[in-house]
C-alpha cells in the first residue's frame, strides 16, 4: 500500500509501494505521482479531499478513520485515537490540540521535526494539520499512517474475507462522499423557486412580508375550525387543545397519528396540508436555496460515509430529507439524464443473507420476496410483508402477530439470528454486521434490543449499499457518468443522454456483482427499480 498526506496550502507527499517517496511543494506536483492502481493510504478522504477536487483517482484507498469506525464502532476517528489504538496506548492519553491559552506554554516542549512525542503518541499540531507545513512532515505523517495501515489490515485479515472487503468498500465510500460534496445535485432553479413559491409564497422582503406569509399558510387550518380564535400551529400543545375542541383526541400531534384521523374532522386534513407547507417554508424554502444552492445550480451539503451507528451514508444541506414536494426541481442538465436505481425489498433480502437461512434464501429468487412468503405461510401478501418488517423492527403485536409465529416456524434459522441481536442489544453488548462493523448498544434495556435486531440488518444494507455505490462509481465513469445522490437504497447517476442504457445496464451489472463479492456466492438474489427519467420526480 502506498500512502498519501496533504498539508498546509497544498504541500505533500505521496510514498508509494515501491520506489522513492514524492514530495511536493505544491498540489500540482503531488498528482502525476498517484497512481490509480495503488491502494492509498490516508488518515481519512476529506484530509486530502483537495487531491479527488483535483481530479485524482483514488479508486483504492484505505481510509484509516472508516476502518477505524468499522472496528471500534462510533465515530470519533481523529488521528491521535487510531494512531493510539493502533500501538496499544490509551487513547485518553493523547494530547489535547493547542488553543492558543497560556496553559500552552506548560506543555513539554518537543523538538519541531519529532512526528511522536516521548509517551508515544502523536503531537497535537500534527493530528491538527497545523505542523504539516512541509514535504518531510507529510512524509512523516504518511508513513506513521501507513504504520497504523497494516496493523489495521492484520486485524480485518483476521476477522474475515468479508471483514476486509468492507473496510475497502468504506474506504471508497469516503471518497464518493467527497465528490458527492464536490459535484453536488443538479437544481432546475427556476422549477426549485416555483416549487417553494407554491408552497411558502413569494420570497419575502422584509419581517412584515414574512409574516404575513406566515399567517396565510395558518389561514387555511384555522378557517376550518370557525371561532377557534388565536392558535400558535407550532406548538404541539396548542394544536392538541385545537383538535380535542374539534372532538379529535390524539396522544401527539406526529404525522402518522393525524393521518389516522383524517376523516374525523375537516380541520385534520387541512392541518396535514399545513404541516408540508411548513415543512417547506421553514427549513427548504428561500434561505435554503441562498445558502445551499450555488451559483451552478448544484445543491451542495456535506456527506459522511457512516453514521456513527449502524454505519448508513448521512448528509446535509437537506439532500436525505428532500420532500417530495421539491424533487421536480431535481433535473438532468441539457442533453443529460438521471439513470434512478433503487434496491427492492433489500432489508429482508439481507436478513436472508446475514442469517443464512436456507429457506428465506429460496424465496429471494423471486423478484417479489413477499409472494413466496406468504404462500408458505399461508396469508395474504400484505400480511407477510408487515410480519416481515415487524420481525426486523421487533414488533410482536397487531394484525401481523399470527404471522409473525408463522414465520418463526417456516423461518427459524432467521428468526433466531434477529433474536441473538435482540437479546445481545437488552444486555448492553455489542453487536457486529454482516462486514463486521461494531454497532454499540451501550445501556441494557428493551429498546436497545429493538434497536440491536435491527441494526445488524440496516447496518448490513448499508454495507451492500455502499458497496453497490463504490463499484458503481467506477463502472459509469467511461460514460462519463458521475453519481449525485446516494439516498438509503437509492441511486442517482447524472449521465450523458447518449449513453443512458449503457449506463443503466452497468448499475445493474454492478449490482449482481457487488452482491457477490459482498455475500461470497449468489445464495441470495437481489433486485433494483433501474429507470432512466430527467427529472427525479419521475421515477415510480
């Protein structure tokens, strides 16, 4: 493996597998010495996120944080801890980096050139970036993080194939996330203004304007309870005593409890109504599409590679939140397109991967798993669909409860493996995915069993996912493809229009394949919706 480390105003350098290190004053003369061949070593991608803006192909890389984040669990993944962890020392240990305060100048002194301190951790301006204002610094810095590399490697190594094919696809995953961030979200604008518009009014000018948009989006609520008199709608109190006046009593004002009164009175619907609008108005409306809409209309927030838990792709600037309202503004640029992937039934298809349950096996060979299930069990589609979910998610109540047992007799290799999680996640023990990530659950209690039995199949999906992303991401690139959006399941490649078909039949050839290398044999088939639309809008 080589290794690579970018400092301050872009000196670097590069250590590759075999030859002399490269080192560089400036970015420019970092880039014709990464070779896309070599497996790149870094302390995470964002700190050389201004090589991949530069256009570097760091296909295969090792990103010492994602690994870090696959072992350990959580997210904290700074340098000073996986530097700590890697040579046996206590990560408390390490030094905190400087401020700027008095209390500096108590701190022992340390030679300037000395990348590790005497206790054997690293110096603080180092983890900062601070101390890497020159080419020798990087080079130290890059061969310290190579260092932790194979120690890394051994212990994935020994956990498992599977175990060091997700620190890969981690590793690439990172990478994505910086040019997800880079490229950004293709935004008809005007479409976007319309859009928000219809939903908030016209954008307000001054504080009396924005009020007056305020009080016509309540309007509608209010109208239809005559004689209600002055409500504050974003106070959930507030709308409760407004509904029981209405003869509506509900435990919460939450989404999913008003739609289950939506006939009981004309007021609910019109509050639903309200509740999107202001959903709009207030957290996607005209300050977000300043702020995170740019100049080329791309919609640009930031991305992480795992979520600190289960380990799910999350991001900001509202890009995993998009309401369906907005999506028609999501648009292919002139003479491009979206080519819009979206895996099927992926939970229960991985819980028959992860629990190796022959026969749940046998029923992904269907293109819809929930048909074969539920002529084993003998019930209707609907119902062996909601006993699936709610043996995932831990429910043992409802209309699916008989099915639920029926599944624990046709499926018991499944079963059991969610039960293990369930019973680990009560004690407070840890549970591992399918690649081997450690998913804490800290504090013994039910909900943390509900939450372990789910985690070890979403956390799964993500791993798939992920990896699905990361082949992606180099399959599409000849057609000078490029994903835009990676939503739970979800794939969005933007791609010239000419080489649309090529493109969707290489997302699905990515999956087959992907799938196979993840699961080590094609036991389980997994499907995906591929379309090919213009705006995202326009995908089922």
């Amino acid at each position: 493996m080589g290794a690579l480390v970018i400092g301050v105003d872009g000196v670097g350098a590069a250590l590759p597998p075999r030859g002399a290190p490269v080192l560089a004053e400036d970015l420019g003369g970092l880039l014709p010495s990464l070779d896309p061949t070599t497996r790149w070593v870094t302390w995470s991608a964002r700190a050389v996120a201004p090589a991949i803006r530069a256009g570097a192909r760091l296909d295969r890389t090792w990103d010492l944080a994602e690994v870090h984040r696959l072992a350990h669990g959580g997210w904290v993944a700074g340098p000073e801890r996986v530097w700590a962890l890697a040579r046996g020392l206590d990560p408390e240990g390490a030094p905190s980096a400087p401020t700027g305060d008095l209390f500096d100048l108590l701190a022992d002194e340390l030679p300037a050139e000395d990348l590790v301190r005497p206790d054997g951790h690293l110096r603080a301006d180092a983890v900062t970036g601070a101390w890497l204002t020159t080419p020798q610094r990087c080079a130290a810095f890059a061969d310290a993080a190579r260092q932790v590399a194979h120690h890394q490697r051994e212990g994935r190594i020994a956990a498992g194939r599977r175990a060091l094919a997700t620190a890969h696809a981690e590793s690439a995953t990172a990478v994505l996330c910086v040019e997800l961030e880079t490229s950004g979200l293709p935004i008809d604008r005007e479409a976007a203004r319309r859009l928000v518009t219809d939903a908030a009014g016209p954008e307000p000018r001054t504080p009396a304007e924005e009020l007056a948009a305020r009080e016509e989006r309540d309007a509608p609520v209010l109208a239809a309870l005559p004689g209600t008199g002055h409500v504050d709608l974003r106070n959930p109190a507030q709308v409760k005593e407004m509904l029981a006046r209405a003869g509506v009593d509900v435990p919460s004002t939450r989404k999913w409890v008003l739609e289950a009164q939506v006939g009981a009175h004309p007021v609910v619907p019109a509050l639903l109504e309200w509740r999107k609008r202001e959903r709009i108005a207030t957290t996607y409306g005209w300050r977000w599409l300043r702020e995170h809409v740019g100049s080329d209309d791309r919609l640009r927030g930031a991305w992480a590679a795992c979520d600190g838990a289960a380990g799910r792709m999350t991001a900001q600037a509202g890009l995993h939140n998009l309401p369906a309202e907005l999506r028609p503004a999501v648009a292919a640029d002139e003479g491009h397109v979206f080519v819009r992937a979206d895996l099927g039934q992926v939970e229960p298809r991985v819980l028959a991967a992860v629990s190796r349950d022959r026969a749940f096996a046998a029923a992904t060979r269907s293109d819809d798993l929930y048909a074969p299930v539920a002529a084993r069990l003998g019930v209707e589609r609907a119902v062996a669909k909601v006993a699936v979910l709610a043996a995932m998610y831990g429910q043992r109540s409802g209309p699916a409860a008989e099915a639920l047992a029926g599944l624990e007799r046709e499926y018991p290799v499944a079963m059991a493996h969610l039960q293990r999680a369930q019973d680990a996640g009560r004690r407070g023990v840890a549970v591992r995915t399918f690649g081997g990530r450690l998913v804490r659950t800290d504090v013994a209690a039910e909900d943390h069993g509900r939450f372990a039995r789910n985690a070890v199949i979403q956390g799964s999906a993500a791993e798939l996912f992920k990896a699905w992303a990361a082949t992606v991401r180099v399959a599409v690139r000849p057609l000078r493809g490029r994903i835009v959006l990676c939503l739970h399941d979800e794939l969005l490649v933007h791609v010239p229009e000419e080489h649309a078909a090529e493109a969707a039949a290489a997302v699905d050839r990515a999956l087959t394949d992907a799938a196979r290398r993840w699961l080590g044999g094609e036991e389980v088939h997994f499907v995906a919706d591929t379309g090919i639309v213009r705006r995202w809008s326009e995908a089922k």
